[in-house]
C-alpha cells in the first residue's frame, strides 16, 4: 500500500548535487583512466595518441618515481602513527581534571584551523640553518645537535612528519576525548569493586571501547598521508634533490612541465594505493570494533 | 597514596605544558618577529623587540596583496559552502527517506567520493575544454564536488535519527517537499548544518591546492597562495613575512576563540560519523 503512494521526496532534488559531482569528481577519473594509456602532452591537449603500457612502464623505471612511493607510504605510516599515538595520550591525560585544561585543549587544536601555507612557512624559519631549533639547540649547550634540518634526507623528512604531527595531533585528541567521555562511569567502578588495577581497567574496558575512534582517526589520517601535497610543497618543495618526493607532488611535478600522460598514470595509481589501504584499513578495525 | 597522586597530576601538568610550549612558542617568534627590524627579525629568536616597527605592518598592507586576498578567498568560501550545505542537505534528506534500491545506489556513488584523489591533469583538461579555466567559477564547482560526498554523507546518518512522523505530520497539514524541509526539518537539522557549515569552510579557506592548480592569475589568489607568494618574493626580510602571516592568522584565530565550542563540536563529530 505504502510503495504504491507516489513519494513526497522528489528525485529531481538530487540532480544538481548528481550532476556537479559527476562532472567535476567522476569524470576526471574516467578521463585519468583512459588518458594514461595515451602520448598526451601540454602542445597536444586535446589530441592524445593512444601508447598502451609505456606511460606506465616509463613511470615504474623512474627511480624519482619509485622513491616517491616509498616516501608516500613513510610519511602516511609514520605521521599516522605518531598522530594517533600522541593524540591518543594527550586525550588520556586531557580527559581527566588537570589544571588549565581547557587552554591546553585548545592550544593543542589551534594549529589546524591555520592555513597549512602559514604553518609551513613559519617553520620554515625554525627549521632554518640559522633558525629558531638551532638557536635554541645552541643556547641551551647542546650545539652538536644543530644541523640543517631540511637539507639532508633524514632530517628533510622527518621534519615534514614532524609538522603534519604537530598540526593534526590536536585534531585527534579531540576525536579521542569525545570517546573516551562515551564510555561510561559505571564500567570503571564495578571494575573497581572487582580489584582490577589501573592497568587492568585501561587493557580490558578503555582499549577495547575506544576502538571505533581508533577506526576513524587511523583511516583518517592514513588516507590523508597517503594523498599529502601542500605541506611537502611549501616546507621543502620535494627536496633536497628528490629527497621527499611524494607521490602528489611528484604528479603535479610533471603536470607542471607539461608531462600530462605521465602525470596522470601517477594519479591512477595514487588513487588505486589510496583506495586499497583505506579499505583494508577499515576492515581490520571494523572487525575489531566491539558492540556496543 | 593522596601526596603521591598528588605528585602524579604535578608530574603530569609539567609534561603538558611543555609540549604546550611547542605550539605557543613558533606563535611567539611570530608575533614578536612581526615588529622588529631586519636584522633582528633574521636571528628567529625570543628576544623583544629594540624598537616596535609598526610600520611592518604597513608595508605588509600595501605590497603584500593580502587584503585582495581577503576578498578572493570569501568569492570563493562563501558561495561553496553555502552551496555545497545546501545540495547536501537536500540530498541527504531525498536519499535517507526514500531509502529505496535506487536511492541507496546513489548513495554508494557519493561515497565513494570520500576515497577518490585529485586529478590534477583530468581536471585541467576538464576545464580548458569547457572553457572555464583559471575562472573563479570553475574553482567554486570543484570545492563543490569535493564536499558533496561529505555532506551527503553526514546530512544522511543525521536525517535518518529523526523520527518520519514529523515529516508526515507536516504533509497532512498542507505542506509540500520544498516548505516541508525549510519549515520543519530545518531547525532539526541545525547542528549538522553547523557542522557542515564549519568543516567546509575551514577546509576551503585553508586549501592551497586548488587555486595553486587552476587560479593561475595573481589577481585572483587566495590568502594562502598570497602569503606564499609573498614569502617568495620578500624570503630575506622576514619581519615583513612575519606580519604577513601575523595578518593570515589573526583573523582565524580570533574567529576560533570565539566560536571556539561550535568548531570543535563541528570539526569532530564530522569526523567522528566519517
């Protein structure tokens, strides 16, 4: 009887979200998908010639290429973890009543409503050869220490790691606190009544409930590091050398010098590499989730 | 057992505010660089400034085109938010009651935009063949498409928590879909909108790729391309960009002081329902 009645929600109210996001998100990707198979360059925009493989093949026996991809899974690995972990123990700490705990939770959160260019040039200055670290590195004695922290490979990128952490850690801990204020009082005090120690209670009641933000940040910020561009390009542009290539920046690399065909293998498989890992990610901890 | 917890929350508050002082401190150099002379400003420390140069600021102002900036990046936040809001609100509301086959079909097809990455080339193959390349438009549509899949998404799980009845309670007394929705749904779904409202145009202001991409006058950059290509062309006197970015981040930060609880809240139950 219900189905039969014509519904009062129109279909046409879907057309124009449809249509703009099919035109500006979908298209471009059924276009990447047949344009990397192509000869296609800035003088040929719109006369492609079809080459099979070789856009490809050219990328695969690129080392800069092959390096990018490395760097793209070191830096998503490494700032998701560092990004979890410690928004995770800022959360721990900033859920119960310390002293000013409200300006540190803010503090820690402002960094992400900046733009990522502001934040990048100012570190800029303190990673300099004669910036703020040095400075402080060589005041308080400890002057072997210094060193150019973007001009060599080790210290390129873990500077880079260190400002996505820096800037998204906060962003996390909030994810963190909201759950860990989700779970409730009474599980801690019957725990409590049973004799189970603080690490007993944070192993079997906190671990085990706080998965389902776990789930959000992880995917969260593995998807992003995997897709990272603007911090990497404003703080060290891919060098020194190709030192932190990324695969982003790698593809707007070549896009830049008018390498259209080749550029945009590199974001077909940028995409297939964020497609994958998001949804083997999301997997394994859906899996985990406990039910609540 | 009570001087030894006791210790433990002292122990612990020294810890965070030493990591707090990793985030005040670059704020700090910042600020104090903004006012100080060249030479100064060039040895990136804490120091207070000999002489406050407020002039900097000046300078900033005339040369810096961040003002230009200001209003290029509001051309393109406010009609994307307001937009993508509005399309993702009436979709979610179309796709979760129906929740027919069709419907939940669509659905899967927005969200499976939450996992696509940009195609730089695609889209600027795109535009030059409809022609609207390095227009303000062509970047509004993008920023549109990118937030669609997100606020389809979010409007959907929160319209699909209120109860039908109030919409049927509507229907029988006259209204039709459109007046419905403005009338009845609208103020229910307020804190999703505010949500939305936040994360979109946090996300948008900040963006630095797409205008880098496909603005590719001057005249038309954003406060971020601004502040980066002002960093370019002035990257020995950094007291001139330290007041540029003083005067990026200012305004945000003042804004996020003040609407500090609704971000927040906004900015992670987004995330949380992601």
């Amino acid at each position: 009887m219900k189905r039969k009645k014509k519904s009062i929600y129109p279909l046409y109210a879907l057309i124009p979200a449809l249509v703009i996001y099919t035109i500006f998100s979908v298209v471009p990707i059924a276009i990447s998908l047949l344009l990397s198979f192509t000869d296609w360059n800035m003088n040929r925009l719109f006369t492609p010639v079809f080459t099979g493989l070789a856009n490809y093949a050219e990328l695969l026996q690129d080392p800069v290429f092959l390096r990018s991809i490395g760097n793209t899974f070191l830096f998503a690995f490494a700032t998701t973890i560092l990004k979890t972990g410690i928004g995770f123990i800022l959360a721990l700490a900033l859920v119960k009543k310390v002293a000013a705990r409200g300006i540190l939770r803010t503090i820690y959160y402002a960094p992400c409503v900046i733009s990522i260019t502001v934040v990048g040039v100012l570190f800029k200055s303190i990673l300099a050869n004669r910036g703020l670290l040095n400075n402080v590195l060589s005041g308080i004695g400890l002057e072997g220490l210094t060193r150019d922290w973007l001009g060599s490979y080790g210290t390129a990128i873990g500077s880079v790691i260190f400002v996505e952490v820096w800037m998204w850690a906060g962003f996390n801990m909030f994810i963190f606190i909201s759950g860990l204020q989700a779970i409730s009082a009474d599980y801690y005090e019957s725990a409590t009544l049973d004799g189970a120690s603080a690490y007993d209670k944070f192993r079997h009641i906190t671990l085990p409930l706080i998965v389902p933000s776990m789930t959000v940040v992880v995917t969260l910020s593995i998807a992003g590091g995997l897709k990272v561009f603007d911090i990497i390009y404003v703080i060290t542009n891919g060098g020194p050398g190709f030192d932190t290539q990324v695969l982003a920046t790698y593809t707007y690399q070549s896009f830049s010098l008018g390498f259209l065909g080749e550029s945009t293998a590199g974001s077909v498989i940028l995409a297939v590499i964020v497609v994958i890992i998001s949804f083997a990610m999301n997997r394994y901890f859906t899996k985990r989730e406990v039910e609540m | 057992m009570k001087t030894k917890k006791r210790a433990g929350t002292v122990v612990l508050s020294v810890c965070l505010i030493a990591v707090a002082l990793i985030y005040v401190i670059p704020f700090l150099m910042m600020l104090l660089g903004s006012f100080k002379i060249q030479a100064e400003a060039a040895r990136f420390d804490l120091a207070l400034p000999t002489k406050w140069e407020f002039s900097n600021y000046a300078h900033v102002m005339e040369s810096g085109k961040i003002l230009r900036g200001y209003v290029n990046s509001v051309i393109i936040t406010v009609p994307v938010t307001l937009i993508s809001v509005l399309l993702g609100a009436v979709a979610g509301i179309v796709i979760s009651r129906r929740n027919d086959r069709m419907t939940r079909g669509i659905y899967y097809y927005f969200i499976f935009g939450l996992t696509l990455t940009l195609q730089i080339a695609s889209i600027f193959f795109l535009l030059k063949a409809l022609n609207i390349y390095g227009t303000f438009f062509s970047v509004i549509c993008i920023f549109i498409s990118l937030r669609i899949p997100f606020t389809v998404m979010t409007f959907c799980s929160f319209v699909k928590g209120v109860p039908r009845e109030i919409d049927e309670a509507a229907v029988i007394d006259g209204c039709n879909f459109w007046q419905m929705s403005v009338k009845v749904l609208l103020p229910i779904l307020k804190p999703i909108m505010v949500t939305n409202i936040v994360i979109t145009s946090i996300d948008v202001w900040n963006n630095f790729m797409i205008p880098l991409f496909y603005l590719s006058s001057a005249k038309k950059a954003t406060v971020s391309m601004a502040i980066y290509s002002f960093f370019g062309r002035y990257n020995r006197d950094w007291q001139f960009v330290f007041a540029a970015l003083m005067l990026a981040v200012l305004p945000m930060l003042i804004l996020f002081v003040i609407l500090q609880k609704h971000i927040i809240a906004g900015m992670t139950s987004g995330a949380v329902k992601g």
